[in-house]
C-alpha cells in the first residue's frame, strides 16, 4: 500500500470519527495529530491525510454541495459516514489537488468504498465522481 493510499484511509478515518462522534472535523484532527507525534515512522503518511483534511475543511461547503447537486435524491444526511468521508476526499482531490490525476482520485475512492462501505457504495462513488471530474478541469 502506498503512502499515499494509507494518507488517504488516515484521512477517512479522520472525517468518519467527526461524523460519528459528532465532534468538528478540527478537533478530529487534533486527536489524530497527537497520535502521529508519537508514531515518527507515519509521518509521510501523516502529512498528506492532513493536507487532505485541511483542504475538506477549507473547502467543505463547495464540496457538500457538490455531493447534494450530484447524488440523485440523496442527501448527505441519507448516505452512510463513511460513504461521506470518501466522497469529501475524492471531490477535494479532483478539484482543488493538482498532483492528482482525476483517474486515480476516483479509483482510490472506488477501492476505499470497496473495502470500508456497503456493496453498492463503490458504483455510486464511481458514478458521482466521474461525473464531477467531467466538469472539472484536468490536473
């Protein structure tokens, strides 16, 4: 597994605790983040699930809505936390991270949804992404 991908799943757990806990998505964060000061081998992994993090909050508003506008009747207080998660994460990496390929964004969401969600999850990941990063401009 790449750093990458396990900065990814780092970043999942963050926003599904926040969901879960109903705690901000800061303060998620923060408990993560001391848990990563005493795990130095993590730190690649470390950074970028932060980053991740960081860019959902920042711009989590235009992401939401994103999710509502493309989901086809369901909003995001129907879909499953963890579906939530993968689709703030994926959105953020098509949109506003560069260094991302949109492909690899959607099949890093598609996988994770896979491993972590129900079985219909991955096909309707698969579709809401694919129709954002067909309007978005390519990285």
């Amino acid at each position: 597994m790449s750093a990458r991908t396990k900065a990814r799943k780092r970043a999942i757990d963050i926003l599904y605790a926040a969901d879960v806990r109903q705690i901000s998505i800061p303060e998620s964060l923060a408990t993560e983040a001391e848990r990563a000061a005493s795990e130095p081998a993590r730190l690649a992994s470390w950074l970028y699930a932060r980053e991740v993090v960081d860019g959902v909050v920042d711009h989590r508003e235009e992401i939401d809505e994103l999710i509502e506008t493309y989901s086809q009747g369901w909003s995001l207080a129907r879909m499953p936390n963890i579906d939530r998660a993968i689709l703030r994460i994926g959105i953020w990496e098509i949109l506003y991270n560069g260094a991302v390929p949109h492909a690899v964004a959607i099949d890093e969401a598609v996988e994770a949804a896979k491993i972590l969600s129900t079985d219909d999850s991955a096909g309707f990941v698969n579709g809401l992404l694919g129709k954002i990063a067909q309007t978005a401009p390519s990285a």
